[in-house]
C-alpha cells in the first residue's frame, strides 16, 4: 500500500474514515439467562457466573458476566459494521479492568461505542469504549481491521 | 505456593484435534449476541467465500481452553487456580474459524512477571488446522493474586 492518510477514499469502494468518528453504537441487554448460555456455549462453568452464593462467599456483590462474554459482544457492532465478516479483523485486545454484576431481577445494560482510533496503511485500529453503569469495564479494548475492509 | 519463576519459555504439547461443529458455532455466536449470517446461515458463509458458517472473533477460547487447563493442571506450575484472574486477553488472527476445522492449539508461556506480591502470567497458545496452517494465536494474561 503506498496511500497515506487522507487518501483513504481512493481505495476502491472504501469509504473515507475520519479519526474519532463512530463507526458503531450498541447497548446489550444481559440477564442471568444471557449468562447461563454463555457458560454452556463456551464451556466456562465457574459458578461466581451463576450463584449469587459462591460469588459473595469470594467477596464479589454477587453474579458476574464472564469477562469473556463482554469482550465477545463489544466486538459484534464492528462485526456488524464490517457486513457481517469477521474475517476482516486482524486482531482484537482488551484489558479486563471492572466487573460487570448482573442483578438477577434487573440485569445489567453494557454499552459499546466503537471509533476509529488509528488509520495508517495497513488498516485501522477501531477502539472501543464500552461501560456499564456508566463506568468503563474493557481497558485497552482496540479491534484491528484490515485495509480495504469497510 | 508460588508461581514458579522457571515458568517462562515453557511449552505444552498440542492439544488434541478438537473438530469445529457448526451447531457449535451457531450456539456460541448465539451465547455472545452475534447476530451476522454469516455466523449463522451457511449459504450466506459460502457466499462470502466461507467453506461453512464463521465463528464469531472470541470463539477460539474455547480451543485455547485446553491449553490454559494444560498450564494450570501443572504442579510444577505452581499457578493456584483459585488466585487466578484474568487480566487481558487478545487474538491475532490469520484467517477466521469455520465449521469443519479440526484445531489443535499449542500454549507456550511467554513471560512471568511480579507485581506487588502478585504474578502475571502470559501464554500464548497457537492454533493451527489439519494442513498445520495457523489460524489464530490466543493470548492470556493471568494475575495471580499472592498471600494475602
């Protein structure tokens, strides 16, 4: 690639992106239902996932969601603003750096707000904010996507 | 018992195929609230130039699993798994899962640190195909939380 920035628009079919736009936005809804398929999907049977008891009993406030989880759904809005395909990430990172509990009766809302953090020849690096109450819970939470991608 | 320091640089044999259904797929695409069709719907996949549905960016933990489990079964170890918590977690990709994949994953630990008491554990853990291509590597870091 010899382009450099601001001649991303000169890639055929590839719309221009700014630094700091969003590209991306979504709230999820969880509940403990969310939690007990995702244990079953992925495997991950700690029980801190799904009793509110062994939770406190290690000094938690109760039913958390698997960091695991949060970090696979931050990344779906991108999924879904690359078309659906994931093959155009290149590599994805987070930090796990707060819980997110998920009251049994009111659930928890993660929001995921997903802005272009870097453009340089070999794509962008999507960077992802994504809180709960209001609070970060994902440090360092950046997507890499190949050039030519969106 | 203390993460032992002679940790670093130490590999674990490949883990066993593990065979990439498509139910699989669907369900953890379901689990994590992916909602592409090309997670879901294998015509949608084949018209994308899939040979079956994808697996969404975060399935590999369930092959890299495996791996991890290798690593903390090991006494000479000395990784308290009841200490553990996880502290960042990346995937760098050289092409997607598909259904149909048999995978075998390789964990070699990468560095081990100190912090306040505390141990950070990095592995990584490769995941190839049947030709022996690799398709994504895995990348834990664990802290393990020292005496109180």
């Amino acid at each position: 690639m010899t382009h450099r920035h601001g001649d991303e628009a000169a890639y055929s079919g590839q719309a221009a992106l700014e630094i700091g736009q969003v590209v991306a936005e979504q709230t999820f809804e969880l509940t403990r239902d969310t939690l007990v398929r995702y244990a079953g999907a992925s495997g991950d049977f700690n029980p801190i996932h799904y009793r509110d008891d062994t939770a406190q009993g290690v000094g938690l406030p109760g039913v958390l969601a698997h960091g695991m989880l949060t970090m696979g759904l931050a990344v779906q809005p991108v999924v879904d603003w690359l078309g659906g395909d994931s093959g155009k990430i290149v590599d994805y990172q987070v930090r796990f750096t707060r819980p997110v509990p998920v009251d049994a009766e009111a659930g928890a809302s993660v929001t995921v707000v997903a802005k272009v953090g870097v453009l340089d020849d070999a794509g962008a690096r999507i960077d992802l904010t994504v809180t709960f109450n209001d609070e970060t819970v994902l440090g360092k939470a950046q997507v890499r996507v190949a050039a030519g991608s969106w | 018992m203390p993460v032992n320091p002679e940790l670093q640089g130490r590999s674990y044999p490949a883990t066993s195929p593990y065979l990439v259904g498509r139910e699989k797929v669907r369900e953890f695409a379901r689990a994590v609230l992916a909602t592409s069709p090309l997670n879901l719907d294998p015509d949608a996949a084949r018209a994308a130039g899939y040979s079956d549905v994808v697996a969404p960016p975060t399935f590999p933990v369930v092959v890299q699993e495996h791996t991890l489990a290798q690593l903390l079964g090991d006494p000479d170890a000395g990784i308290d798994f009841s200490r553990v918590v996880h502290g960042d977690q990346r995937f760098t990709y050289t092409r997607p899962i598909v259904a149909g994949d048999e995978l075998t994953a390789t964990l070699t630990v990468t560095s081990v640190k100190s912090l306040g008491g505390h141990s950070m554990v990095t592995a990584e853990s490769a995941i190839a195909d049947a030709t022996g291509a690799h398709v994504v590597t895995a990348i834990s870091t664990l802290v393990v939380r020292g005496d109180e």
